[in-house]
C-alpha cells in the first residue's frame, strides 16, 4: 500500500480527535475528558489561551472566541480529523469555532439533546457544573429547539465538586464527588419522573457516568458518548467476523 503526506506541515499521525482544554489546574482523572486514558484511540490537546474557568462559565467572555478559533485552527493543522472541547460552556462557541474549520467541531455535549429527546420521546435531564451559568444562549449555539423539556440540576452546591473543579482548590476526592452527582441525580428523577435520559454536561462527570445510571434507572450520555460516536465517523473501520 502506498501512503502519502497529508500536507508539509505535519509530521507526524493518528491522533484522530483533538481537544481544547481549558487553563485551569485540577486532577483530571480517568474517564474526565482531560485524561487521555479514557479513551482507546489518540487523542491531541491544546489549552486554549487565557481560558479560564471564571472567563467561560461565569463571565461567558465573548472575547475568548478568538483565542478558541485559533487553537481548533492548530488542532486542524495539526492532522487530527475532528475538534472537540473539554468544557460543556464551550457550546458558546460552538458556531464561529465550526465556521471557522474545514473538519468536524463538537464543542459540548448539549450537541446531543436533540438526539436524546427524539429516542426518548420525553424530557431529557441535564447535570451541569453551575446550573445558575447554563443559559438559553449555550443551547440555541447547539441548536437545542426552545421546545425540547429539558429538566436542569446543577453542581455548583455541591461541597467536594465546588471547591477542587470550580474553585480549583488542587486536589479532588472521586469518592465523594462520586457520591455528590448521584445525589444530584437522584433528586432530579425524583421532582422530574417524566426524564428520559440524563445528559452529563460537565467533562469532569463522565468518569460518574456508571453510578448515575445505576442511581437513576436511566440511560446516561456525555462528553464521551458524543466524542466516541465522532471518532467512529471520521475514522470508520473495517467489520471482522464470520457468517
């Protein structure tokens, strides 16, 4: 078989998915969209400059469009075949960062509401790290139609998450955080039984996605059932077997 180069400036493959990650300092730990353990094909980040979780999620600072166009625009020149985020507010920039590439982008995984609403034929739960920050501005940039029932719980309240995830205090107990989104969970069902689904829109929950679903009774997406299902497009391979 005969290759040949992609283009001049690369030099070297296989990192199909590329992912901007945010400038913010916490252990990211198996299954968060920040380890690339948590999944088996490579990955390539780029930490997107000045990014802060205080500019993102509290500010919703327009100006970072600009800085996150140019790390998707490396992350491109760099080879890899889709562009994904490590943040669920990323989805402000979902539109200008796809605009602006030639290759897939996938900025958060509210992208998967209107999926999740029309398998489920009900209303789709949504865990988000601050519920008080996650604005109808973040779900029309997914195209989430203002008709979709979404029921809405938040992280912020919760002791372990606020301090290591938002207010990145330097360490991070799993266990407990753990503990904190099933409670979530399990209040969320409980005043909103008509919830079909639960979507997971931080990239820090999905290593949590198991115990949710075990809690709920419900089927459980995030960030890495969207980054997954991407990944299988841009890369497709061949079926083995027998008849």
């Amino acid at each position: 078989m005969v290759y040949a180069i992609t283009r001049k400036s690369q030099s070297w493959y296989g990192e199909s998915i590329g992912i901007l990650i945010l400038d913010a300092a916490y252990p990211c730990v198996p299954g968060n969209v920040g380890n690339a353990t948590s999944y088996p094909f490579p990955v390539r980040y780029h930490e997107v400059e000045g990014a802060s979780i205080d500019r993102l999620l509290n500010q919703c600072d327009p100006t970072l469009a600009g800085p996150f166009i140019a790390a998707a625009l490396d992350l491109q020149a760099r080879g890899v075949k889709a562009v994904t985020g490590a943040c669920g507010f990323m989805a402000i920039f979902q539109p200008q960062v796809a605009a602006a590439l030639d290759i897939p982008v996938f900025l958060s995984p509210l992208l998967q509401i209107p999926f999740i609403a029309q398998i489920t034929g009900r209303s789709v739960g949504i865990i988000t790290a601050n519920a008080a920050r996650l604005t109808p501005a973040h779900f029309a940039a997914c195209g989430v139609d203002a008709g979709i029932p979404l029921c809405i719980a938040g992280m912020e309240g919760c002791p372990e998450f606020r301090s290591a995830i938002l207010e990145e205090k330097g360490t991070l107990d799993s266990d407990v955080i753990e503990a904190e989104v099933c409670a979530v969970a399990r209040r969320l069902v409980a005043d909103h039984p008509q919830v079909g689904a639960i979507l997971l829109e931080c990239s820090d929950l999905p290593p949590y996605a198991q115990a949710v679903q075990q809690a709920t009774g419900r089927p459980v997406f995030d960030f890495n059932t969207m980054i997954t299902q991407v990944e299988r497009a841009v890369v497709a391979r061949r079926y083995q077997g027998a008849i």
